[in-house]
C-alpha cells in the first residue's frame, strides 16, 4: 500500500490516471492508494467510488469532488496543529 498525504493528492492524480476516465476505472488504478488525512487515513479506491460523477474530464474534476466529499475534520495533514486561539 502507498501511503499519500491530502497535498499529494493532486500530483497522484496527475501521474496515475489518464483522462478522461470513469470512476470504476480510476478506483481501479488507485486501489493501491492510503490517503493520510488530518483525522485519519482512508482507502483512494473507497473514496473515489463513493463520488457521484460517473467520469471525470481532467485532474481538477476529480480532485475537486475528493475534496467536497470530505469532512472539515480531515482536511490538514497529519499531527498539524491549529495552533493557539
């Protein structure tokens, strides 16, 4: 398993998939993919068979429908701290 933080998601995308692609097929080729998330960690494969668009034109598509099905919780990487308020 490849582990990725939330800021590699972009170039991930860009490097594994070839556009334009349908969701079963991206899921397909980022099954190997551990996205590391501020609350957590989760499987690419799972997230991006989880979005509502059956296929995506270009990395923006898909990279921005990963993002808005994430909770506010996991955006950040892992250990970052909000600071003091």
């Amino acid at each position: 398993m490849t582990e990725i933080k939330l800021s590699e998601l972009t170039g991930t995308l860009r490097d594994e998939l070839e556009f334009p692609i349908d969701t079963e097929e991206a899921a397909e080729v980022l099954d190997d993919y551990t996205l590391l998330m501020a609350d957590g960690e989760a499987e690419l494969s799972d997230l991006i068979r989880d979005l509502e668009s059956e296929e995506y034109g270009g990395v923006g598509d898909i990279e921005m429908e990963v993002y808005s099905h994430l909770p506010p919780e996991a955006l950040g990487e892992p250990g970052q701290s909000e600071g003091d308020a």
